[in-house]
C-alpha cells in the first residue's frame, strides 16, 4: 500500500490515457510496481466518475486509485 493521500502528476504525453498514468506510477518502485502493475484489480475515477484504463486524461483532471477491500 502506498498511503499517498493527494499527488500532483505531471504526464509527458497528450493523449495519455489512465493506463499510461498506471504504468508511469508503477516505475516508482517496489511497492508502486505491486500496486499498479502486480495483478491486483484496483479501480480509478476520473474527476469523481469511476472510468477504464481506456479513459483518455485531460490536463488538470482529478484521478483517484481505489484498491480491493476486504472484509466481513
């Protein structure tokens, strides 16, 4: 888990997608590769909208990760 409560990202390319942003994310590391990349479903929104990989990013957006929770 990576405890990161707010992030401004910087993308290098237009036309990114969430999926670019994932994989930009996942380069940080260990615990950043698990998380984003390991296999794990985690799902994201876009400027408060649940959205795909597909989801083409705009400059200034809102983007938010959301991983499983388990529980009883």
């Amino acid at each position: 888990m990576l405890r990161i409560a707010v992030e401004e990202v910087d993308i290098a390319n237009s036309g990114a997608t969430v999926a670019d942003l994932r994989r930009q994310l996942a380069g940080r590391g260990e615990a950043a590769a698990t998380t984003f990349s390991g296999g794990r479903p985690v799902r994201v929104a876009v400027d408060r909208v649940m959205r795909s990989d597909a989801c083409l990013l705009n400059d200034g957006c809102e983007v938010a990760f959301f991983p499983t929770v388990t529980g009883g």
